[in-house]
C-alpha cells in the first residue's frame, strides 16, 4: 500500500514537472530570433551556411528579450544591420573612397566595389554631365538600399582651372634661359615669343620673382618683369608679364598653368563650379569636395552655398593652404591631402612632410582626412602595384588617414575592383600590425578644443573605459555626427558602432575612421532604457559580440536629438540593461527545479529503502 501511495506522488509530480517544462519550452520556441534569409547577406557572412549564429538565438537569450519586453520579431530597423560586420570587408578602420568613371558606372561593378571594400563614392565633376551624375547616385541609392547600410557620396568640384591660349603651330619648345611673354591678347594665337593667358588675374598680382609652373610642373619659368613690378631693363605693360625658361621643353594649346608663390585673388568656385554644386545638393550627394583652396575665406563661401543639405571638404593642393593650414581645418568638416597639385606646387621631397602635417592638424581638430592621389597608379594598366605603391598606402594607414582614395584607377583603369582589394589587403594587413595602434594613438594630440570640451571628455572616457573592461564595441548615438567625429579622433582600438535616426549623418559617418554608421528609427515615447535596449540588439545582430556577458560602452545626449547634449557613458552587457537581474531570475528557476528533482530522488529511495526492510 505504501508502494503504491509513493507511485501515485511519483507520477503525480512528474506530471506536473512535464506540463511546466512543456509550457517553458513552447513559449520560448515561439519568441526564437530568426535571422534574414536574404541572399543580400551571405557575402558578409564568414559563418558556414546553416551554421549556427555566434549567440542569442537559443531558449536561454530569448527568455531574456522577452524580460526585457522587446518584439521578438526583427523590425526593419534590425534587418538593416543584418549582416555580419565581422567579415574582412568590415573589420578594417580606415575607410576607402573610390572615384566612379567609364569603367565603374554600372550597377554590377558598383555592387562588386562596395563589396570589395568601398565606403564612399567620389563624383568627379570635372567630367560628365549632370545627368550622368543623377544616374550614378540613383545606382548608388538602390544599392544602399538593397544591402541596408549607408553609402556616402562626394562630389568633387573642379575648382579654377587655369590655362594658357594656343599655338599657331598647335605646340612649341621652349629652351632655357630664354625670354617668353605671357599677355592677354587672346584674339592671337602663340609663337616662340609669347602665348595668351586670359587670366587678368594671374598678370596682376604677379610681381618680379614669383614662379609660373606649366603642364603639371614640367616647365618652370621666372617673372622678370610684370605690371606691379615693372623691372628697369624693360617697359612695363599693363597686359603682359615677361618671363625668363628656367626649365624648358615641349609645351602644346591650353596646358595648365600653377602659381605656387602667390595668392590669386580669386574666388575658389566658377561659373561651372556653382552650376555643378546647385546640381550635387540636388543629387543629395553627401559631401562636397572644393579644389584648389587657399584661405579660410574660401571655405566659408562654400559653406554660405551649402549651408546643412552637405558637410565641406577642403583639398589643401596649394601653398598658400598649408600656409592658413590651421584656419582652413577649423573652417571645414573635412580636408583631402591632394597629392597631385600639390606635388606640382611643392618640392617632392616636401610633399611627405606636408601629408603627415595635414593629417596631424586635422587629427587635433577632430576633422576626417583623406589622402589621396596616385596611390596605386600602376593598376590602371596592370593587375599588381609597385611595392612602393603597396607601401603608400601603408604609409598613409600608418600616418593615421581617416580614408585612402582611388583616382583613376577605379574610374578609368583595367582593374578597378583589383585595385580595391589590394587597398583594402594593405589596410587590414596595417591595422593587424603590432605598431599600428601604439602609433597612430601616440599620435593623437593632448589638445583639446574648448569648443568641444563635452565631446572630448566623452569620448576619452568611453576609450578608456573600453580598454580597461575589454568592451567589444562603443556604441554611441547621436544626431548631428559631432560626439561620433570626436570619438573616432581617439582612434579606439574596438569599433564605434554609431546609431543615428537621421540617414544623412549615416551616410557622411562613413567616412569616418573606425565608424559603423548605422541608421535606427527613434520613436517619441522611446524610453532611454527602451533604446539602450535596441543599441545592444543592434550591435549583437550585427557581431559585435560572441557572448551575451559580453560589455559595451554607450554614450549619448539627453535629452536625445539636442546638439552638442553629450552627457551620458554607460557599461552594459551585450543582453541588454536591466537584463543581469532577469537572467540570475531565470537560473534561480532553472536551480529550484533541479533542487526539487534531487529532493524527490532523495525521498524515493529512502522509501524503496524502507519497503526492502519491511519486506525482510
């Protein structure tokens, strides 16, 4: 009878166990993660088809969303950040600008660049028409669109080109030490004597001395004599400057003309500059590049034009800009180290020099820097680069460049998605370097700007707060870019995932180093806790982490939206705030269990014990 009555209690409890740990495991079946099944993803993914996701996708971590009371279904907001960015092509720091040409203007290629590593796209708008523009950025949007992440755009402006007239006999040789005249007598063509130069400008500031550069530095020629400095062995004319052949040889109709030693008073944007940039702001193109600055002034033009539809990039190619180096910086949202012009302008061997200043300068101001030009000139013919290519670009990485850039190896080369890769091979192999992050941090100036006095501390609170806990990523949000601009001037060594509710400031964010723009919707009614929550979805999604103790760094602004409202660092694990509690109440629930199975063990056998004796 005593066996029997144990029988009963027996079953009875293991009902009871089974009806609760069925119900347990349905309604976590039910709140599972699934991921995307678009084919848009497997290009990111370095798992193996079918394999299973790095974490939170089992019944334990979908207990603790459902704790947290967030949908357990991906929202379009998580799918855009879908895609695994632990892949090759996104675990580099420094980004890549490709120019898009003949060679790269259709959609396949496109996609090919993006893929092999292309953060922005360069419009150069010294060629082509608007509406060849319009169609690449129409390409370019569906692109972003289809692989949910945003695609910057630069519009390249082509700035005051100036130009000699032409020859009667197409082109003449010009012997050193002789006398050459440039004056404005465009109606008549050129001979051995003189050529026009339809520039008034160029002939009136001008004085005995200066230098006069041709055909992209070729030919060098000094001013003897000239209308604000007429030389006493020859009569001055209003129109004309008299020169001596310093360097001579071939020169041909309407080769360029440099003015290294002087400032032209001139405005930096033409006719054609200002038709282009009414078009660009049109396209919604994401940053605006201007040729050929020489002062702060010029800057501020183009911001009075652009005003917020696009952020500014200065290309400092002249002296003149190096010399204003500090002012210029201040007056842009960005600058280019343009290596063509101005290694027209400078001596070579000044040109290194001048590239590390310019980035060292931006650096302490908190402003991306580009360096671009002839970085891998030989792939516009072959499908390999000169080691001393290879070695540019790893100099500049080294430097601490926000992006490289490709010219007219991606827009008009053999090998445009080549050349790409090996930029981005030589980025990963840098970045992997032991030196490279006790380098590029040691090169991070103590200034702080007391303009941006919240974001610096923010920013040097949060990287030293992810590399004294070990966190995987620093997650910050922000509306206008700027806390997200600071923090990549510390050049942290984990990602800065960077979430935004505005697609603009996601598309101008990619060219910062370090970054991953992401765009995220923002409710009204969000709480801060209801966002936290969001962000570590988001960035666990994404790959950032492999484990749910794993930690981030947040920082933010609140109230949320206000400009420059940097005020908030966070710690939090990758589950989620508020999420430790819920999980220790889910193991405590999983150990009452497994304590009551012991306890109902324990007593069986001390009544299967008692029965043995009675029995006896």
């Amino acid at each position: 009878m005593a066996y029997q009555r144990s029988l009963v209690s027996l079953l009875a409890m293991l009902v009871l166990y089974l009806r609760f740990s069925l119900s347990y495991r349905l309604s976590s079946t039910s709140f599972r993660l699934q991921r995307p099944s678009s084919s848009c993803l497997r290009p990111f993914s370095i798992r193996p088809h079918g394999a299973k996701p790095i974490f939170g996708r089992g019944k334990r971590h979908t207990d603790l969303i459902r704790m947290q009371g967030l949908s357990p279904l991906l929202s379009d907001m998580e799918k855009r950040a879908s895609f695994d960015k632990t892949h090759p092509r996104w675990k580099k720091h420094t980004k890549q600008i490709a120019t898009v040409g003949p060679a790269s203007s259709s959609i396949e290629m496109l996609e090919s660049l993006f893929l092999a590593g292309v953060d922005v796209f360069r419009l150069n708008f010294s060629h082509g028409s608007h509406e060849e523009k319009a169609k690449i950025v129409k390409l370019i949007r569906e692109l972003e669109k289809k692989f949910d992440h945003p695609i910057g755009i630069l519009a390249d402006l082509q700035g005051p080109k100036l130009r000699i007239g032409k020859f009667k006999e197409g082109a003449i040789v010009l012997e050193r030490g002789q006398r050459f005249v440039f004056d404005m007598q465009v109606e008549e063509l050129g001979d051995e004597q003189r050529v026009s130069l339809p520039h008034p400008e160029i002939i009136s500031t001008l004085r005995e001395g200066d230098i006069l550069l041709l055909d992209d530095g070729k030919l060098r020629l000094r001013v003897l004599s000239s209308p604000s400095s007429p030389s006493s062995t020859s009569s001055p004319s209003p129109e004309r400057v008299e020169c001596e052949v310093l360097v001579g040889g071939r020169l041909s109709d309407r080769k360029g003309v440099n003015t290294p030693s002087i400032v032209l008073p001139i405005s930096p944007l033409t006719a054609k500059d200002r038709s282009d940039l009414v078009a660009a702001l049109d396209m919604n193109v994401d940053w605006v590049a201007l040729s050929f600055v020489q002062r702060a002034e010029d800057m501020h033009e183009l911001r009075g034009l652009v005003g917020s539809r696009a952020s500014i990039m200065a290309k400092i190619e002249k002296p003149a800009a190096v010399q204003s180096l500090s002012d210029v910086v201040a007056a842009s949202d960005a600058c280019m180290v343009a290596r063509g012009d101005l290694g027209v302008e400078c001596a070579p061997e000044e040109v290194p020099i001048i590239q590390r200043k310019i980035i060292d300068e931006c650096r302490r101001m908190g402003r991306p820097v580009v360096v671009a030009t002839q970085m891998l000139e030989s792939m516009i013919e072959h499908p390999v680069p000169t080691r001393a290519e290879a070695s540019d670009v790893a100099t500049a990485v080294f430097d601490g460049a926000d992006a490289v850039m490709l010219s007219a190896e991606s827009a008009s080369g053999k090998y445009p998605i080549e050349s790409v890769q090996m930029q981005q091979r030589v980025i990963d192999r840098v970045e992997e370097s032991e030196h490279y992050f006790s380098m590029v941090k040691s090169r991070v100036s103590a200034d702080i700007s007391r303009d941006h006095l919240a974001y610096d501390a923010i920013s040097q609170a949060a990287s030293s707060l992810a590399l004294e806990m070990q966190a995987q990523a620093v997650i910050c949000f922000t509306s206008t870019g700027g806390t997200v601009s600071r923090a990549s001037r510390m050049r942290m060594t984990v990602p800065i995932v960077a979430l935004t509710p505005r697609i603009r400031i996601a598309r101008r964010m990619s060219l910062f180093w370090g970054v991953y723009p992401t765009f995220m919707t923002m409710e009204p009614n969000d709480t801060f806790d209801n966002m936290l929550k969001r962000a570590c979805r988001l960035a666990e999604i994404q790959g950032f982490a492999t484990d749910p103790k794993d930690l981030f760094i947040v920082t933010a602004g609140l109230p949320f939206g206000q400009k420059g409202a940097a005020n908030v660092v966070r710690i939090l694990p990758a589950s989620g705030p508020q999420v430790v509690e819920g999980e220790m109440r889910c193991i405590e629930r999983e150990r009452h269990f497994n304590r009551g199975d012991e306890k109902m063990g324990k007593a069986e056998q001390q009544r299967q014990a008692q029965e043995q004796e009675q029995e006896q």
